[in-house]
C-alpha cells in the first residue's frame, strides 16, 4: 500500500500524541505503586468503562470478527457473545465485591480469602501462570494480529511489524503506567471507532449496498442463530450450546477477569464500578459489533476466494479506502492494538510484583524500588511475548484454545464468592485439572478430532468433579479469615450461614435473589440492543423493532432494579 505524505503525517501524529501522554503522566505514575497500577483508585465511571472497553477491542478483534462471519456466518459470532452472560454477572455481582476487597489485582484475593501455604503456593504460582503464561498468548494474538495488517498493508516483515507495533506501546506503558494506559485508552478507543465506521460503510457501499449484499449471501450466513439443516444435534447447534451454555462461566475470567477486576478496582467507589461495568457491556455487545460484521459481510462480495479469511479486513482497507482514509484506518489499527497491548503490559507487570516478588522475593522496599521492578518486569515480558508472537499463526485458533484452556477454573472462581466452604486447594486442583484435560483433548489422538464442544464438556466436567472432591476431602480456610473476608465483602448470607453467626450477621440482605433478577433483565438488555440493532441495520424492521422493545424494557427494568437496590446516585 502507498501510503501518500497526508497519510503517514495521520499515523505519527497519533504515535507522537500516545508517547507524549506517556511521559506527561510519568512523574505521577512513578509516585506509589497505587498510581502506577490503579492510578490512585481514583478514576470515574466513563473513563474506567471505556478503557474496558477499548482494552477489549484490539487490532485483532476485527480480523477475528471477519474471520467467523466469512467461514460462518453471523451466528458463529455468539463465541465471543456468549460472555455477555458472565460480563452481566461482573455488574451486578462482582463488581461492588472486587470494590469493597480493595486488591490491586484480582490474584490478590487468594491471601484475603483462604490462609496457610496453600493460600501462598497458589498466589504465587497464579501470579506466574498469568503474568508469564497466559498473558503471553493474549499479547501474542494481538500482536499476530497486527503483524498481518502490516504485512497486508505496508509488506513488512513478521519482525519487522513485531518490533515496529510494540515499541512505542512498550515505552509509555513502562513510563506513565496506569495513568497513561488508561488516558489513551480514551482517545485510542474514538480513534478506532472512527476506523471500523469508514471501512464498514465504505465497504458495504462498494459491494452495492445492504440490499444487493442480502441478495448474494445466503440466509445461513445472514442469520443470527445457527442453522438447523442437520437438526438439534448438528455440529453448528451443538457448538453454540457450547458457548452459551458452557464457555461464559467456566472461562477463568468468570468473576470479571484480570483487566476488569483492575478498572473496577481503580474507580472511586462502588456505584463508580458497578456503572464503569454495565456501560463497559452495553457499548462492548450492543454497540461496538456491527461495523466489523458488516465490513465481513461485504467482504464475502468483494473477496469471495480469499483463503485467509482473517487478513481480508486489512486487505479491504489497502483496496478500497482514498488517501487520507487510509493513514486514519492505519491510525485506528494502532490505538486499538496498543490500547489491549498497554493493558496486558501493565496488569502483567501487576501481577509479577505485588503477587510474586513483593511477598516472595523482596518484602521490605520502597516504592521507587517496586515500580523501578515493575518497569523492567513489562519489558522482559514484551521480549518473551515478541518470541511467541513469531511462531503464532490462527487469531482464531488461539482464542478459541483460550476460552478451552481455561475452561475447567471458572465455576470455583465464581462459587469462592458465595460458599465458604471453597479453599486454595479447590482452586489448585481446579487449575491442575483444567490444564491436563486441555492438553490431552487437544492433543491425545483419541480426542484431538473431536468437535470444540465435546472438548469443552470434556475439560469442564473433569475439572468440576475434581475441586468439588477436593474441597469437601481438606479443610476451609481458618475461621478468622473467612470471618475478615465476609465483613469486609458482604457476598451475602446464603453460602455463609456457619460464618455469618461467627460474624454476627444472622440478618440475609436478600443481595443474591435481587442480583439475580437484575442479572436476567441485563443480559436481555444486551441481548436485545445487540440483535435489534443489527436486525435494523439490516432492513428486517418487525424484528428489529422487536428485539429493541425488549432491550428498551429490560433497561428499565434494570434502572428501576438499581434505584430500589441504592445504586442510583453517581458522583
């Protein structure tokens, strides 16, 4: 791609303004390692909404989005949908929880919930596991992501793009820390907005419209649930029973996860987090999905051979876009890739040092000294991430093995919340479990062809009945402990009873039935606008309407839910 003098001067004026953002709030960052991780706890509703936000949408979303729509159709998209369900249980159960525990990152949580040198083993060894282990894939896939779109758009080489794309985000993520991750987000988030709008509509105009592009494909790809030609049992229908039935809460980020944990953690109080939390899902599902989707859609007109499905939507914007255009995709590629990598980058670098090397390695030090680590953390962790990057190949392939791979620990981190009976060795054997049951489905011969939902059902069961066993053959965490953690959360009596009398509170809030209620009208809320909207944008008007008539009572619903509930009042 030619890139004319106006379309370069777009992209590094917008890498200027990101390191400049950096290095102004650098002395701030640098004051305590609150500043550094959670920007003082401090942060308002909308700016913590949209960086989750933003931090979610990264420069391989749409690339993975084209990829489902052209190999699928629509529905495939319920892969990544399907979390609404667990992104609604963030709102209205987790997010006043993880508020009122006041950790830095959620892998703080095991020291305030369970005790003895299990409760250690486990909080070091997460610590790990994420920081190295896990966060490495995410970063990999983001940065395999816009590796293709430089190769696609400039012919750059793999390591070229790797190093290119990475260092600018590398350098304002160790300089100005939280604070400088989460102010960009804002601006990163416009920007790439902007972008995925003028492709999808410049897209969909080239292929002739919405008219001419349902015309062309068929109603499999245009639909919004699977297809029912080889019955209930098909493949297609099995599998999206596997996601919406299995994949949203027994992923490891059931109870909100690393990166939302931190922003719900970073806001000023609790009605601040659990609002930065719903606007977070609202915008994420109804809002953010349809440019990609109709971009893909067009491509299946425009590009109907292309054999790498995921490199088309970069490929869309070399073909189709005027100068100008053109340097602002490539800008919009940038801050949404730099806004998931400055995340992972910082929240990593959390993890390594308040959860492993400040209780294990050095416990005594000065601030200075803990975020001088944190900065040579997040650049070795970027060194590693730039070498698993390289032998990466399927945006899908690993998001899919993610969501697998996980798939046995997130119903233990739910029940943790609301059953004092869980301990560390629950989430120990979880993970154990978990791990063993993913390797050998995906690769013992006997396993490796069956279909992603049998490897799903396969690695959840196993791993359920595994820290259920567990838990009830050890001991719960000392009574002390558990006393402290229901005080200082209130999760609610019900899974309580035997430590709420210890605790003096005999009373049941009834919390959990009115969570619950408003749990069910938010994901209809989501459900509603997400498919409403796209119905409309489609020109099927009756269903549309309908759809957007249950997310419009849903909302209120849930507004009337939230004033009853006292969570009316935003500072």
């Amino acid at each position: 791609m030619n890139l004319s003098f106006f379309d370069w001067a777009i992209v590094v004026a917008y890498m200027l303004a990101s390191l400049m953002i950096g290095l102004y709030f650098t002395k701030k960052a640098s004051s305590s390692v609150s500043e550094f991780f959670l920007s003082g706890r401090n942060l308002p509703w909308w700016l913590a909404g949209t960086s989750m936000v933003a931090t979610t949408f990264s420069s391989d979303t749409p690339l993975y989005v084209t990829g489902l729509v052209r190999e699928h159709g629509i529905y495939e998209n319920w892969q990544w949908w399907c979390f609404l369900f667990s992104g609604m249980m963030s709102v209205f159960f987790f997010a006043r929880l993880w508020r009122r525990l006041g950790v830095l990152t959620d892998v703080e949580l095991i020291n305030l919930r369970y005790s003895g040198r299990s409760a250690s083993l486990l909080r070091g060894f997460k610590a790990i596991y994420f920081s190295v282990a896990i966060h490495t894939i995410i970063k990999a896939q983001v940065i395999l992501a816009m590796a293709k779109i430089l190769d696609v758009s400039l012919g750059w080489g793999k390591w070229e793009s790797i190093f290119v794309s990475s260092g600018i985000t590398v350098a304002y993520a160790m300089l100005s820390g939280y604070w400088g991750v989460v102010t960009t987000d804002f601006f990163q988030f416009i920007i790439a907005m902007i972008g995925a709008i003028t492709l999808a509509v410049v897209s969909v105009d080239t292929a002739g419209g919405i008219s001419a592009i349902k015309m062309r494909l068929d109603q499999n790809t245009l639909s919004f649930f699977p297809p029912l030609d080889e019955g209930f049992f098909g493949t297609a229908f099995m599998t999206f029973l596997g996601y919406v039935g299995l994949s949203w809460w027994s992923k490891y980020s059931s109870d909100g996860g690393g990166v939302i944990v931190q922003r719900m953690s970073s806001c000023k109080d609790e009605t601040q987090s659990l609002f930065a939390t719903l606007y977070f899902n609202i915008a994420n599902y109804g809002l953010r999905t349809w440019p990609w989707i109709l971009a893909a859609l067009a491509s299946l007109i425009l590009y109907p051979q292309a054999r790498d499905h995921e490199a088309v939507y970069p490929r869309m914007m070399v073909d189709l876009l005027p100068s100008g255009l053109k340097g602002l995709m490539l800008a919009s590629f940038f801050a949404a890739f730099m806004s998931t990598l400055s995340t992972y980058l910082n929240l990593s670098s959390a993890y390594f040092v308040n959860d492993f090397y400040r209780p294990f390695v050095k416990r005594e030090a000065t601030e200075k000294h803990y975020i001088k680590v944190s900065r040579i953390a997040t650049l070795v962790l970027s060194i590693v991430t730039g070498i698993v990057t390289y032998y990466t190949t399927s945006i899908i392939g690993v998001f899919k093995f993610l969501i697998a791979f996980g798939s046995g620990t997130g119903l233990v981190y739910i029940v943790r919340w609301f059953w004092w009976r869980v301990n560390a060795w629950s989430e120990i054997s979880a993970m154990v479990a978990s791990t063993g049951m993913t390797l050998l489905a995906y690769l013992h011969p006997s396993f490796r062809s069956s279909p992603y939902y049998a490897k799903l059902f396969l690695i959840i069961s196993v791993s359920t009945i595994v820290w259920l066993g567990v838990t009830l053959l050890t001991k719960p965490a000392e009574n002390a402990k558990l006393v402290e953690f229901y005080r200082r959360t209130r999760p609610g009596r019900a899974g309580w009873k035997p430590v709420a009398l210890l605790a003096d509170d005999p009373q049941d809030r009834g919390t959990l039935t009115d969570s619950l209620v408003q749990w069910i009208y938010g994901c209809l809320l989501i459900i509603g606008l997400t498919i409403g909207l796209g119905k409309l944008i489609l020109g099927y008007i009756l269903p549309g309407s309908l759809w957007l008539c249950v997310a419009a009572v849903s909302g209120w619903l849930v507004c009337r839910g939230l004033r009853k509930m006292g969570w009316n009042v935003l500072g």
